[in-house]
C-alpha cells in the first residue's frame, strides 16, 4: 500500500490536487496551508550556487591502499590493507550550474575520505599546479574567469591581461590551453591534490607529500572543434558518461600515488616546494605507490548528496596535515567559509558531510543544529561534567618557521616562472604545440594588441618556438 501524503508537519493530506476556493469558481482561502507551503518551498529550492566551481558531477567509491607507507604516515586511511568510503565531486571551475560539460577549464577534482577518524578531504584539480601562488590575488583572478560587470559576458582581455601582469600563470596557463584542457570525460583525466600537505609518522617524524591520483583509464582529451560539436547537442556530455558508467557497471578508478620530500630537503630545494605553480619533478621526488579508487555508486539524490556536498582541506585526519603552502593556508580557512555561507552553520550535520566517527563539539547553537538533543551540564570546556576533552597525543609535531613578519614578494621568492612550462612544452609532441598554439590563438579572440604583445614576451621566455608558434597561429 502506497504511504499517505503529510505536510512537513506530519500532518495527513486529503487532497494535493485541488486549492481550496470560496466556491468551485471563486478565490482561494488563507487557510489552504497545503498550497501556501507548496509556494514557499519552491521560492526556497535553491541555495547560493558556489562562486567557483559550480557545475560537477559526484559519486561515491571506495579508496583502498594496497602498499605499505607506514614509514611516511600513521593515518589509518592510509594503512596497508585499509579500504574507505568516499565521495567525489568533479567541476569546471568558471561556469555557472547550468554551464556545458565540454569547456575548456580546469576541473576541480574534489575528495572526502569518510575515515575512522574522521573525515579527509583533499580539494584538489585535474592539474598539479595552478594560476597563481598568493591568495592575495585570487579573488581578482577568479573575477578575471566570470562574467564582465557591464557586458555581463565573459573577457577573453580580462583574463590574459591578468594573465600577461603574473608571469607565475604561465604553467598552468600551458597546461590550460594544452590538449589537456578539455577532457573527453571526467573518466580520462589525472586528478592532483597539488598542494604540498604533510605526512606524520608514529615517531612524530614529519615528510612533505604531492598526492596524484592517475586515471586507469588513460588520458583522453578532445580538440576545440570536437568540444564544440558535444556542446552543440549536450551540455552534460560529462554528467551522462560518468552517471552511465556507473550505472552500467563500468567503474572508472585512479591509481593513487605520492611524492615525499623529507624536511631536510625541502630547505635545499632549487625550487620552493610549497609553491603552487610548480610540480616536484619525478626524477628527484619519485612516484610511490600508494593504492588505488574506485567510483562505483551514483548519488540517489543530486542536490541531497552533491550540490549539499561540502569538501574543506581544513579536514585532516591524525598523520595527514597542511605545510606552509600560502595558498593551502587560505583554503583552510576559506572553503569551510563558503560552506558556512552557502549551506549554514552546521553544515557538516547534513548526511552527506557527516563523518561515520563519533564527532564530539561544543558548537550547539546556532541556526539549524539537527543533531539529537543530548542533556549534559557539559556545553563549556574545561568542565567538571564528563564533557568531551582534548587528547595531547593528536598534538601535531612542531614545524619551524623563520624570518620577519612582512609582505615578501611572492615573485621574487621564487622567480623562475619558466623552466617547469618550458619542461611541460618539451614534452609535447608537435601535434600537441599546434594545438597549443591553435587554442591560445582561439582564446585571445578580441584581445587588445599590447596585452596579446606582454603574454608572447611571457611565452618567449619559455621557448622561441613557443611564441613563434601563437604568433603564427595568431596570424601576426
Ligand atoms: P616527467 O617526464 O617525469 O613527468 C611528466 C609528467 O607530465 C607525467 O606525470 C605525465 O603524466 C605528464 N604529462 C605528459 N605529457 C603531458 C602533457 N602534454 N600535458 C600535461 N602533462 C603531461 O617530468 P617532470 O616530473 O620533470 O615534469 C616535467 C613537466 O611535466 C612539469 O614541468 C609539468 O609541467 C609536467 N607534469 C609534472 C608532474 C609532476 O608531478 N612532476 C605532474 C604532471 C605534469 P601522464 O602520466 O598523465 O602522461
């Protein structure tokens, strides 16, 4: 038999067809408390979109390690053997929700590791560097990638003239508009955590770690031209593959892999390594297998379980912790910001944010706490009343810092912007030049001369044959 309909109430509906009228040709009565509920619960159907990152697929899996790296880490999710649930959310980062799949953007490649001891996220992308270096200037970059105040449009001049003025862009700019910047599906890319975060180990030691995740289904990548033919007849084109994938079976999985750099190493390293425009390259830090992911269940409910989604690298599990990253640092505090913003106070309650370990705060009041009341003397800390308390064995090791407190050149720290893109740009064949070439050329369209002129110097530096290349493709 099929459940009676109620309110939100609980309250029995008679009748979820008809308003209720003065007279079957009349107007409708204040106490038709169905119909007004109805109306100011749609009025209420959405929540602020996220200012970045806003359109994504998701999917639950399940991580498991299958090498031993207890000489890096005591986290329990990354022991040998380990198997974990987990949720993931992959975006383009410029458009809004209803934006097309296949655009040329970074893809956000977004991880919750629901751990015995609670909850990891790395909020990472599908490249292993990034625009710029000091959050300073991230919210001017992310302006830079939306839509222009007056034209309400987006500016291919905004973006390469912020662009062409942060020469630390030029790496991940390469990788952008490289044959990588337009996955053929969200199955056929690499995620990267990308920012330096850090291992500890039972004895307290401290190692500095890349984490990758790499596709076992190989690269793919589409050119513009595809690109525009999948938009032309669907905008979900990455929504669809990954939901039937799943669906039918076919459990797309990524090979986790890490890079370590002792403590030691990091103080003689001929680059920063908490640098975000920079990789640590393989032949000094090479790649350790760590295990690997699958995505094998869909969402059952989109808005429930992804758009409610709330992933913060301020989320780290003993064993797992941040590093001096700049960047890294304002994450920290900023995503779990947004998430206050756009979902409410405790919007680590939702199901979907809710570790699966017991989780023990003082924080009760504020709007929306749905938790199950619990009768304590205990809602302050230090109490007399067996209220939960702190543990000194989860105290992190110390990390050293040194110098003054001043506001250091982020470009000057570490100047060279171009030999990891030159690297990159060695690594291409020359089909994939042209196509760099081809979609610079494509995505200065419109571009003021001066600032086309400031970002080929940029290029130039990199490689002759680099600016040669857009030049051309530029028709200049
Ligand atoms: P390696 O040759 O050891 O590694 C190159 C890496 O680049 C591989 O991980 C490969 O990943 C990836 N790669 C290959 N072709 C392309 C491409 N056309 N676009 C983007 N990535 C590609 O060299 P290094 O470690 O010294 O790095 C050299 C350059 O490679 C770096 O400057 C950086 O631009 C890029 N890179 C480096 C990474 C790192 O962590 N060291 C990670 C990703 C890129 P795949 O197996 O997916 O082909």
């Amino acid at each position: 038999m099929k459940k009676t309909m109620t309110t939100s109430g609980g309250n029995p509906i008679g009748d979820n067809q008809n308003s209720l009228s003065a007279g079957a040709r009349g107007p409708l009565l204040m106490q038709d408390y169905q119909l007004l509920e109805k109306l100011a619960h749609q009025n209420r159907e959405r929540i602020p979109e996220r200012v970045v990152h806003a359109k994504a697929s998701g999917a639950f899996g399940t991580l498991t390690i299958t090498h031993d790296i207890s000489k890096y880490t005591k986290a329990k999710v990354l022991q040998k053997g380990t198997e974990t649930p987990m949720l993931i959310r992959i975006s383009t980062v410029a458009g809004e929700r209803g934006a097309a799949d296949a655009e040329r953007d970074v893809r956000g490649f977004a991880i919750k590791f629901y751990t015995t001891e609670g909850n990891w996220d790395l909020v990472g992308n599908n490249t292993p560097i990034f625009f710029i270096k000091d959050p300073l200037k991230f919210p001017d970059f992310i302006h830079t990638q939306k839509r222009h105040p007056r034209t309400n449009m987006r500016s291919n001049t905004a973006a390469w003239d912020f662009w062409s003025l942060s020469p630390e862009s030029l790496h991940q700019v390469t990788t952008l508009m490289s044959d990588r910047g337009i996955p053929k599906t969200l199955r056929h890319m690499n995620g990267y955590a990308s920012h330096t975060y850090s291992l500890i180990n039972e004895s307290g030691e401290r190692f500095w770690v890349k984490f990758h995740f790499k596709t076992a289904q190989g690269i793919e990548t589409m050119t513009n031209a595809e690109a525009e033919a999948v938009i032309a007849k669907d905008r979900e084109s990455n929504q669809r593959d990954l939901y039937e994938s799943i669906e039918n079976g076919n459990f797309p999985k990524w090979n986790m892999q890490i890079q370590i750099m002792t403590e030691e190493d990091a103080k003689n390293a001929s680059f920063n390594p908490f640098d975000l425009t920079k990789v640590w390259p393989h032949a000094d830090y090479p790649i350790i297998e760590v295990g690997s992911f699958e995505l094998n269940k869909n969402p059952q409910n989109y808005f429930q379980e992804i758009e409610q989604s709330a992933f913060s690298p301020s989320n780290v599990v003993p064993g797992i912790s941040w590093s001096p990253d700049k960047m890294l640092q304002a994450r920290v505090f900023s995503y779990a910001d947004a998430h206050r913003y756009r979902l409410g106070t405790h919007y680590e309650m939702l199901p979907v944010n809710r570790p699966l370990s017991e989780v023990n705060t003082y924080h009760a009041d504020g709007p929306m706490n749905f938790s199950e009341p619990a009768s304590s003397d205990a809602y302050y800390e230090p109490n007399s009343f067996d209220g939960p308390v702190e543990d000194k064995s989860f105290v992190e090791p110390p990390f050293s810092v040194d110098g003054d407190g001043y506001r250091y050149n982020h470009l000057e720290d570490s100047d060279d912007h171009y030999s990891q893109p030159r690297a990159l740009f060695h690594l291409m064949n020359e089909d994939q030049k042209n196509q760099l070439f081809g979609n610079i050329a494509a995505a200065m369209n419109g571009v003021p001369r001066e600032i086309i002129d400031r970002q080929l110097s940029l290029f130039e530096k990199v490689d002759s044959t680099y600016s040669a290349g857009v030049s051309k493709a530029l028709g200049l």
